[in-house]
C-alpha cells in the first residue's frame, strides 16, 4: 500500500484520537499546554536559527572573494533557511502535540 491510500484514514484516525484525549480535559488547560508547548519550539528552534543565519552570514562574507555577488547568495539561504525553520516548527509542534 501506498501512503497516498492510507492519509485519508491516517488523518481521520489521528484526529479521532487528538479530539478524544484533549476533550477529557478543560478549554483552558488545553490552551496553555498548546501555548507553553508552541512558545518552547519557537524559542528553541530561533535560538538554531539565529546561529545559522550568523553562520551564514561570515560565509557570504567570502562568497565575494569568489566573484559571486554576496547579497544574491545571502538573499536565497536565508529565505531557505526561514522557511526550513517553519516547516521544522510545524512538524516539531505537530509531534509533539500527538
């Protein structure tokens, strides 16, 4: 079988279960825990960011030597990396939650 076959009824049994468990306990609860849980890969996964962008940045400083323009080489990472952080804090938050 193919995953293709099975998301339609992987989705529906995942969000069975998610809604059965969560339901047992209060609206307010529920809030905070997805907040502290959402806040504390945010603030994680950030951290990462932030020390690659600067990774990325002393690299671009040497993409000049190489007769490459630096701004073009520095425009195209970092929009890959930002949405590499967002995929990461989807599939992060998502896991964990599960």
């Amino acid at each position: 079988m193919k995953y293709a076959d099975l998301a339609p009824e992987l989705e529906t049994y995942i969000i069975n279960y998610v809604t059965q468990k969560y339901q047992s306990l209060a609206p307010e609860i529920v809030y905070n825990v997805m907040r502290e849980i959402y806040l504390y890969h945010v603030d994680s996964l950030w951290m990462k960011h932030i020390d690659e962008m600067e990774y990325l940045r002393d690299k671009v400083g040497l993409m000049g030597y190489a007769q490459i323009d630096p701004l073009v080489i520095y425009k195209k990472e970092a929009f890959e990396k930002f949405q590499s952080l967002l995929w990461r804090l989807k599939v992060d938050v998502t896991t964990f939650l599960i």
